[in-house]
C-alpha cells in the first residue's frame, strides 16, 4: 500500500464513570519534500555535550517517508509511536496536544477520571487533620478511591516515547499541555521546539507525615528520561503554563500542590545533553538522580550537559545532583523580586558537579550564599561565574554565608565535549535571544 494511503491504529483510554476504549485512526503524513539536514532531520553537532559521547544521537533522522508523522492530539501521538515502534521516526507535533483529552483530542476535566465516589471535598473532609490526626498517611475508602482515579488519570498523561525518535514541534506554537512524556528504558532521542506546560496531578495525596506541617505531594513531570542513553533535548520551554505554583489554593495550611517537576533524568539515564531551552515559574525544577539509595543503578552514568539554557524564577533544583558528572555551562539564572526563591544547584549524593561561565541576574539585597545548596558531601568545581555582571566565586561566598555547610572545591574531572564556551557576561543576551521553543539556532 502506498505510505500516503497508510493507517494507524491505536487505543486511547478515557473515562466518565468507568473506562472506554476508542480505535482511533491517524492518516498517514505524505513524505518530506526532501531528507536535508532541516530541524527535523538534524543530529546532535560532534562534541556537543555527554549526548555525543559514544555514538552521538540522531533520534529519527534515517527515518524513511512512511515513519514521518504530523500529530495533533494524544491519540495521534501515540499512535506514531506505536506505528513505528523502534524504527527512526519523526513525529512532528502541530498546533496543541492536551494529555487530559478525549479521542477527539477534546480536553477533559479531573472528574472524568473520579472513581468510587471519590471527591476533593470529601477527601478534604475525611483527612482533615483535625478528624485525621497527623501521625499516619490517609488510608481507607477515600484514599483507596483518590489512588483508583489517580491510575485512570496517569494511563492518559504518561505517554511513552520509543527509541530512535525525534519529536518536533512545527513553527513556533507547537504545544503540549498536560502530558509527561516518558523516555524511559530507551536509547537515541531527540526532543525540539515544543512548549511543555501544566503536566497536573488531578488527585495529589496528602501526607501529614511530610516534614513539620505535612504536605500534598503530585505525580508528574513535563519530560522524564529513565534509564536512557543518548538523549538530545534542545529549544524547549518547560512551565506550568496557566497553572502556577504561586496561584495554587491552600489545604491544610499547605499548598496544594498539582506539580511534581518539569524535567528529570534518573535511574541510570546516561549521556543527555540539555541545550538552549527555558525552564521558568516553577518549584521543583529539575532532578538530576532523584534517590541517594539509587547508587547501584546511578554510578558510573547520569552524565547530563546542560548549556545556553534559561532558568527563570525557579525555586529550587537547577538542578539538584546525585551521583552524575553534570557538566553546566553557559546558562542563565534569573530571579526577579518577589519570586520564590531556594536555591539553584543542589549538591547531592556523590555529585561530580562542573558549573562555569554561567550568568546569574538576581535582584537587589539577594542572597548569594544560596546560589548553592549543600545536601551532601560532595566536592564541586563552580569557576567563572558572573553574578549581576561580576565575577563571583560561588563556592567561597557560599562557605562564608553558610559556615555550617561547608563546600569544598574540585569535581574530580574536566568537561571536554563543549561546541563553544561564550564569556559569561555574553550569556544573557544570547540566551535570550536564542533560548526556548521557537526561537533561532544560534549555536
């Protein structure tokens, strides 16, 4: 059959009051007009980062005419996905793709996943810590029921992405609102120009337990590479969209919190470079290595470059490392006045972190002693590094600020798959200008 005529099938989940499964059908996308070495087709530049340690990435670019798909909702998604399998691919994601939808591509609201009666007012009413208490996690019918819709709602956000792929967005609106995408077990991705928002947990749990006060904790991130190798992630923008944090009610005397983090790389995830995205308006940012008992599955990997990326108002983990020699250069950090702020890069277990020739742009009065955040006893090299336009030595600013958690310098290794190392006080403009989904390659 010709590859213009092809069909696809697949099974999305969507739910009222119980499950039903949709055959959904997506036409196959003509070929390319040519297999150049456009956005779609490109490769990971030699020496670019981990991601081009030991084979480099090429995601989808041998993908032959019938594996090149334009989507427009979830279903579509993943039925490219399951069409092609671990053939190279190229999925090309068009206008806005909502996880939380219908067949149709339709968004649907957190009800349409309520199962067993379960309802935020009663949840709120039966673990009321005044009814509760405060020394266990919930349990019985109404926990049993916020889990039971908790698994209906991620059978529909987690959408899993295979090996030899390369997903783009088309122009410069290319959209995906509240799905996570999940590289996970794979190897050979690459992920351009699209903008990634609100991926919410629609059934947090609350844990009295958690700290002094309790806490909601959400399942969830924007991107989630698990246990993969050779991952390219380059001109994204990663947010909570019209969802913030900051927005977000209180239960409890907590926040109710919707989100987990934007983007993570963990459980033995090696050779990841992450370049020229923004990353803004959120709390938990990035994680990279996300258990210190993870040791067995993340030493020796968890090598991630991160350059010429945009970290704006984030409040913490940007990012937090455990175990990965994490080479970040060339980014910007930016904290505007009255936004949350803990810290940028957390020192963790076994950390091997490089961060030089970054730019900092914080306001008046800031604190720069937490610009690092000790976890745990690891050394770091932090050398070149630009706050409001000065030289600042991250490591000894911090050690004065906060003599009771000491740093000590050298990571124990030396980046050297770098393209270009730009002067710190040129980093500003050309991560802003050249950073996020839609804008230009500036490499």
């Amino acid at each position: 059959m010709p590859a213009r005529m092809r069909h696809v099938r697949a099974t999305a989940v969507v739910t009222g009051c119980a499950s039903l499964a949709l055959a959904v059908s997506l036409p196959a996308q003509a070929a390319p007009k040519h297999h150049g070495k456009g956005i779609e087709r490109s490769v990971l530049p030699a020496g670019d980062g981990w991601a081009s340690a030991d084979g480099s990435t090429t995601g989808g670019a041998a993908a032959t005419p019938e594996h090149v798909y334009t989507v427009t909702n979830r279903a579509e998604l993943i039925a490219a996905f399951e069409d092609a399998g671990d053939a190279p691919k190229i999925v090309r994601i068009a206008g806005t793709v909502h996880g939380n939808s219908d067949a149709a591509g339709t968004p649907i609201g957190c009800e349409a996943y309520q199962q067993d009666g379960y309802t935020l007012e009663k949840y709120l009413a039966a673990y009321d810590p005044a009814v509760w208490g405060t020394a266990e996690v919930p349990s019985g019918p109404l926990e049993e029921a916020r889990a039971a819709s908790a698994k209906l709602q991620a059978a529909a956000v987690n959408v899993n992405v295979p090996s030899n792929t390369t997903l783009v967005g088309v122009g410069k609106d290319a959209t995906i609102i509240g799905a996570s995408l999940q590289v996970k077990n794979v190897s050979n991705v690459i992920v351009r120009n699209i903008s990634f928002e609100d991926t919410y947990d629609c059934f947090p749990q609350w844990d009295p337990t958690d700290g002094d006060q309790g806490a909601w904790n959400s399942e969830y991130d924007n991107l989630v590479v698990y246990g993969s190798r050779h991952v390219w992630v380059d001109h994204n923008t990663f947010s909570d969209g019209d969802r913030p944090d900051a927005g977000q009610p209180h239960y409890f005397g907590q926040v109710y919190q919707q989100h987990d983090g934007l983007f993570d790389i963990v459980r033995g995830a090696d050779l990841v470079t992450v370049s020229w995205n923004v990353l803004k308006d959120h709390d938990k940012t990035m994680l990279i290595g996300n258990s210190d008992g993870a040791g067995a599955s993340d030493r020796g990997k968890l090598r991630v470059t991160l350059h010429h990326n945009l970290f704006k108002d984030v409040k913490e983990r940007a990012p937090r490392v455990r175990f990965g020699q994490v080479d970040s250069y060339n980014n910007h950090f930016v904290a505007t006045k009255g936004s949350a702020y803990g810290y940028t890069y957390g020192i963790g277990a076994e950390s091997e972190l490089v961060a030089e020739h970054n730019a900092f742009t914080v306001p008046k009065g800031f604190d720069k002693a937490a610009i690092l955040k000790k976890w745990s006893e690891s050394s770091l090299t932090a050398e070149n590094n630009y706050v409001n336009g000065r030289k600042t030595d991250l490591i000894a600013v911090h050690n004065a600020g906060v003599p009771a958690e000491q740093l000590t310098e050298g990571a124990g290794w030396t980046p050297e798959l770098r393209t270009k190392v730009n002067h710190p006080l040129a980093v500003p403009l050309l991560v802003g200008l050249g950073a996020g989904a839609g804008r230009p390659t500036l490499r």
